[in-house]
C-alpha cells in the first residue's frame, strides 16, 4: 500500500509539471506560485480545524524555516527553467536527486543505501549526458558535459535536484514533530507572506484570471493532491525510494507530455537517456 501511495503521488506531480508550464504561457511565476500557495494554505487551514493538529514546534521551527526558505528558492528557479526549455529536457534532469537525497539521507536520516542502489545512481549521470547529447556517439556524450556547464535551464533544474533532494529529508524531520495539517499549513502560510513581499516587485503586472481559472485551478488542485501524497509517502517509505519512484515517472511522463502539449521532438538520445535514466532510478529503487 505504501508503494501505491508513492506511485499515485508520482502520476500527480507529473501532471504538476505540465499543468504549471501551461499556466505559465498566461502568468508569470510569482503570482503562479501565490494562487497556488494561498489555495494550500485554505486547504491545510481547514484540515487544522477539521482534525485536531500536533506541533512540537521547539523541534520543528529550524528544519520548518529552512524548507520554507529553500521551498520559496527552488520553486522560482523550477518555475523559470520550464519555462524556458523543453520539458521532456528539463524534469529529466529531476532524476538526479535520488543520488543528492541519498547522500542527505544519509547524513540526517541515517537510511543507507545498497551497492546495487549506487550503481543505479551512476546510470541515472550516465543518462543525463546521453539525453543533452546530439547523437549517441562517445565523443557527443562526452560534450554533454560542457552543454550542461553552459545551458541556462540545465544549470538551474541541477539546483533544483539538489535542493528538492533535500526537501523531502526535511520534510520527514518536521513530521516527526508535527502533523501533516499544521506543516502544510505553516510551509504554505510561510510562503506567501514570502511572496507577498516579493509581489511588491510586480505592481505593473496585469493577469488575467478570469480567462484562465479553469487551469489554474486544475493546477492548484493537482500540485495540493501531490504534495498531501508525498506527505503520506514519505512517512511509510525510505525518502530515496519515494524520490526514485516519483522521477521515474516524471521523466518518462514529460516525454509524453512534452510531445502533446508542446509539439517537443522525441529525439534517439532523449529515448536512450530516459530508458537509461529509468533503469538507473529502478535499480535505487
């Protein structure tokens, strides 16, 4: 059941990803991220009201603030890179994580991995270098390396994998110290006065929401259902197994998606670097 809960959380947050980068051809990134987050904070509040909530908060408020803090950052460079680049080359690049978060993992967690597990972590590079190559030659693979060095969108969904390895780790720490109603509610809460500061910043933005309610509100209820799943996830599952799963199937979901919605080639070395990226994703799982 627990695996279930990882897969199904997994489909949500693949649906996430295209919603939000359709969203983004109406609204820019900031207000995109506040619609959403005052939309989590209403849920999270209710369910406080609805179920009784427990907060240890003296052991909660330093792993609770610095989600917060790397939630804000991350979002907004997640945001900006699929925005600007293909998604089926983008969420790919998700895949690295499980490699960052086993290494957090590890550290805060003390949860270890096989050496079988590692050796999929070395597939999941091996991956990457073929999906950014422009054929599947050595010495193109071998390029790889400097058009992820000089590719804008490549270098900041790298940061992202670094830090969304470490949320989840982060997020397992404030559950043991906290429901998940009253750390839905605070992250969310958090965020917007976060936002709200920054919106200061984009007075002379006119959006149209009445035209685009229906996607933004798909988008809103989609990321909500992800994140509550991945709550539930991460609480029966080891963090690196949740990671694996949910971006295996974001990767192979952005090739389709990324086909559909946004007419993305499916290119040789973007098929053998998702199988590749796949398999190495199976083996840490």
């Amino acid at each position: 059941m627990s695996i279930l809960i990882c897969i199904i959380s997994a489909f949500f947050w693949a649906a996430f990803d295209l919603t939000r980068k359709l969203s983004l051809q109406k609204i820019n990134s900031i207000n995109l991220l506040l619609i959403f987050t005052l939309g989590q904070t209403l849920i999270f509040g209710a369910w406080t009201f609805y179920e009784e909530p427990f907060l240890n908060i003296k052991s909660y408020i330093i792993p609770g603030l610095a989600l917060i803090l790397i939630s804000l950052f991350s979002a907004l460079l997640f945001l900006k890179a699929i925005k600007e680049s293909d998604l089926s080359l983008t969420i790919p690049l998700l895949s690295l994580s499980p490699l960052f978060s086993s290494l957090f993992s590890f550290i805060f967690l003390n949860e270890k991995l096989s050496y079988f597990q590692y050796i999929g972590v070395f597939l999941i590079i091996f991956g990457t270098l073929i999906l950014y190559s422009k054929n599947i030659t050595l010495v193109e693979i071998l390029k790889s390396f400097k058009v992820l060095t000089i590719n804008n969108s490549a270098k900041l969904m790298i940061v992202v994998s670094l830090i969304w390895s470490l949320t989840p780790v982060l997020d397992k720490l404030c559950l043991k110290n906290s429901s998940i109603n009253i750390h839905g509610f605070i992250q969310s809460f958090g965020l917007v006065i976060l936002l709200i500061l920054l919106l200061k910043k984009e007075k002379n933005e006119i959006i149209s929401l009445k035209k685009n309610w229906g996607l933004i509100l798909v988008t809103i209820f989609t990321g909500i259902i992800a994140t509550v799943l991945q709550f539930y996830a991460i609480l029966f599952n080891y963090v690196p197994i949740m990671e694996a799963i949910k971006r295996s199937v974001g990767q192979l979901s952005s090739i389709v998606f990324g086909k559909i919605f946004f007419k993305e080639e499916i290119t040789n070395p973007k098929i053998l670097g998702v199988l590749i990226l796949s398999f190495g994703v199976c083996c840490v799982f």
